[in-house]
C-alpha cells in the first residue's frame, strides 16, 4: 500500500516539477513537497486503516469435537478412514466387549435368581388366596346350613308356644266353670282336680316351649362350633394371604434394595457394553487417524483418541486492531483474496463482531482475578458470511485469507482500499513462483 501511494505521489511531482514545469525546483518546494508527501501518506494510511480497515490474519475455522471413549479397553477394530464421510451412528472404533459382557451376564443371572424368588413368592401368594377364598365358601355354606336350621327351631318353639298358650287359656275357663259348678254342687270334685291338673300341664308344657324358643333364639345369635370353626379358620386364611402379599411386594417391583441394587448395576453395564462401539455423534469425517487396534483406549484421558470434524459451513474468521472496530457493523461489504487462488477476489458480509476475547474472561478459579496484560494482543475477532463461490473453492480449515471490510466513512477511499488488495492478490502469484523455485 505504501508503495502504491509513494509512487502514485512521486508520478505526480515529476510531471508537476520536471515534465510540465509547473512549479519550479527550488529548497521550499522541494521541502513542501516532501513534507506534503508524507502528511498525505499519513493521512492516507490512517483513513484507510480506520475508515476501510484490511486485515491479513483471516482464517477458515471448523468445530472439532474430541472422541474420547466412556470405558476403558483394548482397540479392537478401527474401520473408519481419514477424511472419509461419516453419517450419525456410522463406528469410529471397537473397544474389547468381552469383559463388560462378563458382567452383563452375571447380574443377568443374579438377577435371575431373584425373579425366580419373587416367582415363588406369587405362587404362595396365590395359593394363600386360593385357601383364603374356600375358607370364606365354607363360612358361607356353614352360616347358610346353621341359619336354616337355627330359624326352624325357632319357628317350631314360637309356634308350640302358641298352641300351648291357647290350650292353656281354654283350659283356665273350664277351671273357672267347674270351680263355678262346684260351688253350686253341679260338679264333682274329682272333675274339679282334672281341670285343675289339665291347667298345671299346660303350664309347665309352655314353660318348657318358651325355654325351647329362647334357647333357639341364642343359638341363632351366638352360632355353632361348626361355624366358629369356618370364622377361626377364614380368619387364619386372610393372615396367610397378607404375609404373602407384603412378602411378594417387599421383593418385585425393584422394591427391594437388593433387587433394585442389581437391576442398577445391570442397566449401568448394558450401557458400558454399548459403549465398547464409539459411533460418530453426527454426519462429518475423522482426520488424521493414528488410533490403531491393540492401544489402550481410557476414559477422562488427556488426549482423545479421534478429532471428529462435524458436516457443518466453516467460519471465516479475522481479527482487527480496536480502533477499527468501531465502523464494523453487521451487513457491512467486504472482499477476499486468499493465497491459494492469485488474482481473484470474492465477496462477502460481515456477519457480527465478536462481543467478548478472550483477554476479558474470568474464571471461577477460586482465586482473586486480576486484569490483562496490556501487551498482550487485544484484537478483536469478525466473523464474516460468504457464497457459494467460496465454498466451492473446498479450502481446508486453517487457510490463510486476507479480508478488506468497506465501511460507511470516507466512501470514497475504498476505491484506493480495493486497488491496494488486488495488487496484494495478484503478489502472491510472485510469492507462488518464489515458492515453486525454492521447491524445485
């Protein structure tokens, strides 16, 4: 750039002072143009700096994700390829299953063991309720037998008390008639004493039926030892079932700590067993493999065992001084030259400036936080959108790119910003033949 502006500047004095003769050559004008020479270029450099900044440390960034594994073992197999297209699910590498299957079946087997408890279990339970029903049947038919034949000699007493009650009455009144005609000397004693015995027998007849009835009436309210002994054994039938049940439910259901220990156990090595295969966590490709079967994969190690590169548009990255920053805004135009392809440039946006560096984080270390260093470089990082064309160029992450932004101010500087980056394009074919002698 700054040869473009000496240049341009030293064409124009030479025809001002030596073609046209328009001023002449004297120590003031000499001095003047000197001194205004390089107040132009210092004005120059500092407007298009600020005003149309360019930046030459433009890269192409990717997201890498590190495969490392969640359980440690022997590399069995690594069937993927450096660089090959991968899908979601698509193996990465094969981890010795041998040992978590061990486990998978012995708590398959202990577990087992348990559910055959918990088989017997219900089959007792199931037998209790079984007792318990035919318990409660015999109670039925007892109670139903007992309640029929209770009531029959109820009826019986209640009725013989009648029949007694009115053979008692009539009786009492032929007393009371021959008691009458005895007096009057129409009847006999003797006929006086048999209605008198007749009355006596009824009586004791119909305190024998009334103790007949309450009798009866006792027997129905309290029950036989018959049916006593359907009531005691339904009674020992219904405990039976509930030690049944409360032992069946203390041992199904993953109720038991012991059952719900093993089950745990059981889904936590399933999942280790499934993950002896590492998959790809989504579309994308793996770069630089060096994993090989028989290395030691572990967990939580310090190095991962893949570098997965996800099936996403890279970012275009550069970095600007801070006063620059100030006129970026998102839209803004820009355009880039890239090393690789001299001579061309393509367009692009910017797409937002980076809100924080990483100059200005804190973290929770645990331990007072102090400010940056003001040495250490505090550019600020633009992210920028490209087209098609871009993309089609299949650039690797990392290229090197330079991006010239074109902002609102001094418009019409970024004529003299665009002349100055193509030039810089077209260099690198310079730069490209160097490099070819060198190689060769």
């Amino acid at each position: 750039m700054i040869e473009l502006i000496l240049g341009t500047y030293g064409a124009a004095c030479w025809l001002i002072f030596k073609k046209f003769k328009l001023v002449p050559i004297t120590t003031y004008t000499v001095c003047t143009a000197v001194l205004g020479g390089m107040v132009l270029l210092v004005g120059l450099l500092i407007l298009l700096s600020v005003c149309h900044p360019v930046s030459h440390d433009g890269r192409f960034y990717s997201t890498v994700t590190q495969i490392v594994p969640q359980v440690r073992g022997k590399v069995l197999e690594v069937p993927v390829k450096t660089n090959a297209p991968l899908k979601t699910g698509d193996v990465l590498f094969r981890i010795d299953p041998k040992p978590y299957q061990l486990e998978v079946d012995r708590l398959e087997a202990m577990l087992a063991g348990m559910n055959a408890q918990v088989s017997q279990l219900d089959a007792r339970l199931a037998s209790a309720q079984a007792a318990t029903e035919v318990a409660r049947s015999n109670l039925l038919v007892s109670e139903s037998d007992y309640d029929r034949q209770a009531r029959i000699s109820l009826d019986i007493s209640q009725t013989q008390i009648d029949q007694t009650e009115t053979r008692l009455s009539l009786a009492k009144e032929n007393l009371k008639r021959s008691q009458e005609l005895a007096e009057s000397g129409a009847a006999s004693q003797r006929e006086l004493d048999a209605d008198q015995a007749r009355v006596d027998a009824l009586e004791s007849e119909l305190l024998q039926a009334k103790s007949a009835e309450q009798k009866a009436q006792e027997t129905l309210a309290s029950g036989s030892n018959r049916l006593k002994a359907a009531r005691d054994e339904l009674k020992r039938a219904e405990a039976q079932e509930r030690e049944a049940r409360v032992a069946l439910e203390a041992e199904s259901d993953g109720v038991n700590p012991d059952v719900r220990q093993a089950m745990a156990e059981l889904e936590r090595k399933r999942w280790e067993l499934e993950q002896t295969v590492v998959r790809a966590p989504t579309d994308g490709y793996v770069t630089q493999v060096t994993l090989r079967p028989g290395q030691m994969a572990t967990p939580f190690s310090p190095m991962s065992a893949m570098l997965f590169i996800p099936d996403e548009k890279q970012m275009l990255v550069a970095r600007y001084p801070q006063n620059a920053i100030a006129g970026i805004e998102t839209g803004l135009d820009a355009e880039l030259a890239f090393q690789a392809y001299p001579g061309r440039i393509f367009p692009a946006k910017v797409e937002y400036v980076f809100d924080i560096i990483p100059e200005g984080q804190f973290l929770g270390m645990g331990k007072l936080q102090g400010g940056a260093d003001a040495s250490v470089g505090d550019d600020i990082p633009v992210k920028f959108v490209f087209g098609e064309d871009v993309e089609a160029l299949n650039l690797p992450t990392g290229a090197h790119v330079s991006i010239a932004v074109y902002t609102h101010n001094f418009h019409a500087l970024a004529i003299v910003r665009k002349i100055i980056l193509r030039i810089k394009s077209w260099e690198n074919y310079v730069f490209f033949m160097k490099n070819f002698d060198a190689v060769h």
